[in-house]
C-alpha cells in the first residue's frame, strides 16, 4: 500500500470569511467591505495609460486583496493574490 506524499494542507482551498466571499471578484465599483485595511498602492502604465492598483488586507481572515481602478477595462476591480 503507497501513501499519498501530497500534504494534507495543499488539498484545502483557501478559506475566504463570509464578508470576503462576497466580494464580486473581476467587476470594477464592485463594493469590498468594512473590514478591509487599505495597505499600498502602485501605478502601472498600460496602453491606454496609468492604472493604479491598491492592495488591502481582511482582518477578519487574513485574505490578501488588490483592487485596481482601471476606467477602461470593465472587467478590472478586486482579486485575491494570497493569504
């Protein structure tokens, strides 16, 4: 009998809080929440020009966001990018 190498950790999603897992993900002016700590934020040139990217931290669950404010690009707003 073999036994699975793969730790019991990488079989797990990511667990998002209740607030965190209703944020609509890839919709600019999409809201994002009341516990959300606004850390950095960086510029990036695109080729319709500047677009600026602020990244923010849940403190309930520790998700870590980014939110970008992209004016031509409906699809732009917040994604996860870690934990």
């Amino acid at each position: 009998m073999t036994q699975d190498a793969t730790p019991p950790n990488d079989l797990n999603p990511m667990k998002l809080c209740d607030s965190c897992a209703g944020i609509q993900r890839n919709w600019r002016r999409a809201r994002g929440h009341p516990e959300l700590i606004q850390g950095t934020h960086r510029t990036e040139s695109h080729k319709h020009g500047q677009v600026v990217i602020t990244k923010y931290c849940c403190e309930r669950c520790g998700t870590t966001w980014e939110y970008e404010n992209n004016k031509v690009n409906r699809h732009a707003g917040w994604s996860v990018i870690g934990r």
